[in-house]
C-alpha cells in the first residue's frame, strides 16, 4: 500500500519531483527520463509510470529553460520506440500461450483482454493510439507480438505513435505549461490524462467484443 501511496504522489506531483532532481542531480535526469519512458512502454508488468503526464511537466521544464528541449524529444523519443520493440519482441516470442495466463500481481490480465479487444477491432492504428492512453500503450505492442503483426509494419506504427507521443505531449507543455492557470491546475489536467483515455480505451474494448460476440 505504501508503494501505491508513493507513486501516486509522484504522478501527481510529478513537476516537483522532477524539479527537484535536476536541481539536484543534473544532466543524470536524462538517464531517468530514458529509464521511465523505457520501462513503461517496454515491460508489459509496469503498466503505471506516468508516462503522458510526465511529457508534458518535461516540456514546460524545457519552456523555462531547465531543461534542453530538442535533446529530450531525441531522447525520449528514442525510448519509446525501443521500448515497443522490446515489448513486441517478448510478446512475439511468448506467442498465443499468454492467454491461458492467468490474472497475477504481475500480469494484469483485464488489461491484456482489453488492449488485445482494441487490437482486433482496430489493428495496426492501435499502435498509434495507444501512446496515448495509460495501460494500453503498455499491452498493445505486446499484443501486436502475440497477434505476429510482421516486424516491418509494427515498427511503421511503432515510429509514428512514438513521435507523435513524445514530440506531441512535450511540445504542448512546452508551449502551455507555464501559463499560471495550468500550473495552479495541474493535478486536475493529470488526473484526466489519466482518466479520459482509460474511458476511451474500455469503451473500444467493449464495443470489440460486443461486435465479436455479434
């Protein structure tokens, strides 16, 4: 419970947490940066870092001159691509076994059903919009291994959801993270990053399955 506790605070206040460690780490905040976006794009059991909200605090840090703004959209964009590549590849290797897996502390099978109901109904553009929705951005490239999407098309979508996710949601803080409003209401804009693509993301589910089950 204290770990939950921990990391919901750090998603929420994330533009302090980051703050604070440039300030006090430096240039080793671009080696963070690369390790979370990584992680949670490339290892389907950690499904929860803050990935969009944590975009958008580096692109207002980048507005203000904390931080090198063309060198974090490389940089993170780098992660994100072989993130999904890495997640893809295991999901490849894993093949269609994984769905007699079962619900565990470290397989979130709900997740999976979901992501692999949102692959079905819309394919290889669930690569693409997945970045930007919690949760499913880590399954689908996972799904897309299991489903043996061909390498050569996974990683056309896998470089344009990449780029559109890290270039878009930097790019916007950058540009809108500043303004005194959206600093003084910063919690609430996270929490609907959070919140407004999950909704999305189990409606596309539902309506997979309502029209397999059709």
């Amino acid at each position: 419970m204290e770990i939950i506790t921990t990391l919901l605070d750090f998603v929420l206040h994330v533009d302090k947490h980051l703050e604070a460690f440039v300030a006090t780490y430096g240039l080793w905040v671009y080696a963070l940066l690369f390790l979370i976006i990584f992680v949670e794009t490339g290892v389907v059991v950690m499904p929860f870092l803050p990935g969009d909200s944590l975009l958008f605090v580096v692109g207002a840090m980048c507005g203000v001159g904390l931080m090198n703004y063309p060198l974090v959209v490389g940089l993170l964009f780098a992660a994100a691509v072989l993130g999904n590549q890495t997640n893809y590849t295991v999901g490849r290797a894993i093949g269609p076994k994984v769905f007699q897996w079962e619900n565990s502390r470290w397989f979130n099978k709900a997740a999976f059903d979901q992501a692999h109901a949102f692959y079905e109904r819309y394919g290889g553009v669930t690569i693409v919009a997945a970045r930007f929705m919690p949760f499913l951005r880590t399954f689908a490239p996972f799904v897309a291994g299991v489903a043996q999407m061909t390498r050569a098309k996974f990683t056309f979508f896998d470089v344009v959801g990449g780029a559109l996710w890290v270039g878009g949601i930097v790019t916007v803080g950058y540009f809108f993270g500043n303004i005194p409003w959206v600093k003084l209401h910063l919690d609430k804009i996270i929490w609907a990053m959070i919140f407004v693509p999950g909704l999305l993301v189990g409606f596309g589910a539902w309506r997979a399955r309502s029209k397999g089950v059709a």
